[in-house]
C-alpha cells in the first residue's frame, strides 16, 4: 500500500503459525468481561466524585451522559480513564466534578441511579479528575464459543502467547469501521478535506499514526525479526523494542532500526509529513504485548475461557488474533466499537 489510497486495511502478519482454528466471540456481553485496573483509588475527600460502575450493553459515553444529566452537571464535567466495549460487561470509574458549597446543593447519591445498561457500585470523592490514560491497565475474561480446529495448535499458540508475548498492534477499532478512518485522515491531512471537528480531527490523527506503527511492526515480522532486536533498536523501560509514533524530529533509533523505520515512512509520506505538520511529536510505543497472569480452560470441547491482563493501551483482539481467528454477531458490524484502553 502506498500513498494513493488507504480505503482498505492491510491483513498485518500475524507472529504465530495459523492454526486453521475458529470461534464466536461475543455471543453474549457476558462473554466478554473487562475490569479497569486503577492507577489509584478514590481517597475519601477532594472535589470531585468517584464512582466504581459496572455496564451491560453501553458505551462509555453514554454512561458519561447520563451521569451528567443525574448529577446536574455538564459533560465536561465528568472524566474516566478509558472508553470500554458496548458488547460486554465493563466495570470502570467515572469521576464528576461536583465541590461542595458552590450552588450544587447537598452530594447527590448515585448508587441509587436505575439503569437498565449500567449500575453504580460504589461512590467515594477524591481530590482529582479522572482523565483519559489514568489506569495501569485492563483485567480480561473472555470465553469463545463455538470453538473449531485441533486442539493441539490452539494450546500451542496458547502457550507461544502466554511465553512470549503477541505483537503490539493498535486494533481494529482503532481505525473506524471498515478502516475508513486511516483515509479520512489522508484526505484531511492531504488537504482534500476541511475537518473543523476537534474530535474528528483527533481520531483521523489516531488512525493515522496508529497506522504507520502496525506498518512497521508488520514488516519487522514479514522479515523474520519477531522476538528479535536490530541495532539501533529503541527499548523501552521493561527492555523491550519500540515502534515509531510519529510526529515531529528525527526517529531516535539509529542504524538498521532506523532504516527500517524511515522506509516505511518514505512508503506513507503523506501521512507522516502531515503528522509531523499537524504538530504531533515523535513518541515510542513497544512492539510487544506480554498478557500478564494468563490462564485458560476448556469448560466444554467447543468453549475455550481466556483470562489476562493487559496493560493500558494493548488490545485484547491483539491477543485472540494470535490464538485463532474469531467471529461476532452480525450486530457489531455495523457500529463502530470502542477501544479498550
């Protein structure tokens, strides 16, 4: 692919052997359960109000709203750390701004707020605003119906992921539905189109870079260079190597990292030139995914249940993807999911 168009996504290597095996994924929002894993938790006293929820069949904006409209309180007003799946069962904090003893009234009790797509657990204040990226990371329980294929390629790749991690690919989500984003964000940054929408702007941006990384982290793969380093490598603080985020300033690898980097760039100019114009910075992001506290069990010769943690930011798509290929109901289809983060 090239600079003409991106109106489709690559099919990105995977690192495993393909094993011919399928399953469902998400028959039921209860197969797909997700626990935020908190940075801190709520210290009792502070401006702002906590609130521990558990969803079913929600996005993590429209609880947001919600809790807005129950608080009397404007949108802006409440935080959270990360967007959840709509088609699961997410438990995560929120965060509204409400002091006391400036007009608002005595503190309102949410845990009694009725939903029928979510519920408050619990309500603590603290002293801080929960922003976007404030958690360590994200708990998952996944169970796969349906499952089909030899069992014993399946355990193997179980056991290769488990061992050595999955690579770091930003996931489908990422990039809008059906990847239409990623063009989007050429033609935005190309200056075919006018996007006045910050929040737009801020998604093609997003896809766009998240783009360029999946393209580097893909051919280090197709050149047989999975669970290897280059010279010139960047590691990151767990010792692992980094892909490019790109933006503004030279890519800090050096040597044969860098030459791989900067080929990929020259291949998707447009984008990398507008990134760097549109005034984003050159960051890192490591290339490998390692899922921590990883077990898995077969209740039943066709339903495998995965359990794992991941840190903020990594997918857990990226980890089925290596196991075996799955499935959902026609219903997610057509709706843009959200990203897990």
């Amino acid at each position: 692919m090239t600079d003409a168009q991106y109106t489709t996504l690559p099919q990105w290597p995977h690192a495993y052997p393909a094993n011919g095996a399928s399953a469902t994924l998400k028959l039921l929002n209860e197969d797909f359960i997700v626990t935020e894993l908190p940075l801190q938790l709520p210290s009792g006293e502070g401006e702002h109000i906590w609130l521990d929820i558990e969803k079913n069949g929600a996005n993590t904006a429209f609880v947001a709203q919600q809790l807005a409209e129950a608080a009397g309180v404007q949108e802006m007003d409440v935080g959270y750390a990360g967007l959840k799946d709509r088609y699961a069962v997410t438990r995560q904090w929120f965060s509204i701004y409400l002091p006391n003893g400036k007009g608002k009234g005595e503190t309102p009790d949410l845990t009694g707020l009725q939903h029928p797509e979510f519920k408050v657990l619990s309500q603590s204040r603290h002293v801080k605003k929960l922003r976007r990226g404030d958690l360590r990371g994200n708990r998952f329980r996944i169970v796969l119906r349906d499952v089909s294929g030899d069992r014993d390629a399946i355990e193997a790749n179980l056991k290769a992921v488990a061992s050595q991690g999955v690579p770091n690919y930003f996931g489908a989500q990422r990039f809008g539905f059906e990847g239409g984003n990623v063009e989007q964000g050429r033609a935005m940054l190309a200056r075919e189109i006018r996007v006045r929408n910050p929040k737009k702007k801020g998604l093609y941006l997003s896809a766009v870079r998240s783009f360029v990384f999946n393209e580097v982290l893909a051919l280090r793969i197709r050149q047989g260079l999975w669970g290897k380093t280059l010279p010139g490598d960047v590691m990151d603080e767990a010792g692992r190597p980094t892909g490019p985020l790109w933006g503004r300033g030279r890519v800090t690898t050096t040597d044969e990292a860098q030459a791989l980097e900067n080929g990929v760039a020259g291949r998707h100019a447009i984008l990398c030139d507008g990134m760097e114009h549109a005034g984003l910075d050159q960051e890192r992001r490591a290339l490998v995914a390692t899922p921590e506290d990883m077990s898995w069990e077969w209740p039943q010769a066709d339903q495998l249940v995965l359990s794992f943690s991941l840190l903020a930011g990594n997918y857990a798509t990226s980890v089925l993807n290596e196991i075996l290929r799955t499935t959902e109901p026609d219903r997610h289809t057509e709706n843009e999911a959200a990203a897990v983060e």
